[in-house]
C-alpha cells in the first residue's frame, strides 16, 4: 500500500463537497449494478432480516440503497455533509462521523461495509475500527479500486492521484487482504471485479480543474506496454480513452 499522510480530513471534505453534486454520475461503477450485486452474492447469508449494516463513508447511500430491504438496519457513516444529505432516504439512521474514531459501541453490526472510502482515510485504523464494532463472526467487506500489479502501479496510481488530489491509499488487492488480516480478521476471502469506465467522464467529477484533467489524460496516451496489458487501454477516434479498470472485493470474518 502506497500512502500519503500530509493530507488532511479538511481537504477530503472539501474535495467531496465540491463532487456531491455530481457524484453519482462521475463513475460507471458508483451505480453499477453489477458491481453492487457481486457484493451482495458474496457476502450471501451474511446478508439477512435480521443483519444490522454499517455503511462507513456511505457517501450517497448508493450502497446502502442496495442493502436496504435485504438487511434488518442500515446505518451510514459519512464526514461529508454535502454527500450524506444524499443518503438520508437510503438509510435507517446516519451519523456525521470518522471511520478512524467510529462513534459507536463494540460489537454493534454484523456486517461493516466500506465501498472507495479507506483510500481517503488512515486505512489500518479505520478498518481496525471496523472490526471493533463488528460482532465475533460477522463480517467486513472492503472494495477498492486496485493496481494489477507491479506493471501498471506506479503509472494507475500518479492516475488516481491526479483524479482524486485528496487521496491518501493507493492499493492493490493484497493490501485490502493485510489489512483486513492486521486488524484482526480470522479469514478472508478475496474476489475482484472489472469496471469498464470513460476515463473523461470519470475525471470530470467537478473537483478538479482542466489542467489536472488533461494530465491524467497524457497518462494513458503515454502509458507502457505492461499498463496496456493489464488495463486494455481503448484510445478511441472520438477522442475518448476506455479502461478496464480492477476492483478488489475482500471479505473478512471477525474473529
């Protein structure tokens, strides 16, 4: 894991009050069904009437809108104001709060979620928390955007920076098993999805400027051979760049 500790949580608040309006959109994967349904399967009886669910760095409530009704609570977690307000038709109960210091009791849930949040987060101490107020037996499921490996990481990862300038994680799917292992969880399983996203609408999220866009851009147009590979890089005649971008889906049982 590639982290980056001078960033603030004042920065990621701003960087995401200045995305809410237009968060949803800015990603084929945040309202992916596909995606949110290779979540559900997997976490399978996990997912029950009698579950109480807790969505840290709910943002929109996008996953919480697709537990709810498969699960007994929902509740969001989110710093975000602009971003939560979102989420409040998609949750039982929400609460403005930091995953790294979770305002709640010890073994309160039986599932902890977390969906592109711990990137922006001291990770170990909040997928520690995590596990805290998870249950003995329940579960912790985190998804992240990942590197595929060693030949693409450090080119994905200027990408992500340049894209998200609040970032503080870069991943790749054996970080999220580390942590999810250094926390405290007796087993964890890891499976991965492919998010075929339009790299200029997934960098036109509304806070960044041209200038940042545009270099993110060069990054592919430049791209090595091995980040080819692995991500099948599409430059299109219209001028768009296509990516098959890798998520990693790693679910963890509390000890």
């Amino acid at each position: 894991m590639k982290t980056r500790t001078e960033i603030t949580s004042a920065e990621v608040v701003a960087h995401f009050t200045a995305r809410s309006g237009r968060y949803d959109q800015s990603s084929c994967w945040c309202t992916d069904l596909a995606l949110l349904t290779r979540i559900s399967d997997h976490l399978g009886p996990a997912l029950a009437p009698t579950t109480a669910v807790l969505d840290v760095a709910c943002g929109t409530g996008l996953v919480s809108q697709h537990l709810r009704g498969k699960v007994g609570q929902v509740v969001g977690i989110d710093l975000t104001e602009a971003m939560f307000n979102q989420a409040r038709a998609h949750v039982d109960a929400l609460v403005q709060g930091s995953a790294e210091c979770l305002p709640f009791r010890n073994n309160s849930f039986d599932l902890a979620i977390e969906r592109q949040g711990i990137q922006f987060m001291n990770a170990p101490a909040a997928v520690a928390e995590m596990v805290r107020v998870t249950k003995p037996g329940g579960r912790l499921c985190l998804v992240q955007l990942c590197a595929y490996g060693a030949e693409d990481q450090e080119e994905y990862f200027e990408i992500l920076r340049l894209r998200n300038p609040a970032r503080k994680n870069f991943f790749r799917r054996s970080d999220l098993v580390g942590l999810l292992s250094a926390a405290g969880c007796a087993r964890v399983d890891l499976y991965e999805h492919i998010s075929v996203e339009d790299v200029g609408r997934w960098a036109n999220h509304g806070a960044i400027d041209d200038r940042r866009q545009a270099a993110l851009c060069e990054v592919y147009h430049r791209a090595s051979p091995g980040f080819n590979r692995h991500h099948a890089v599409r430059l299109e005649e219209d001028g768009r760049i296509i990516d098959r971008m890798l998520f990693g889906i790693a679910i963890g049982t509390v000890d």
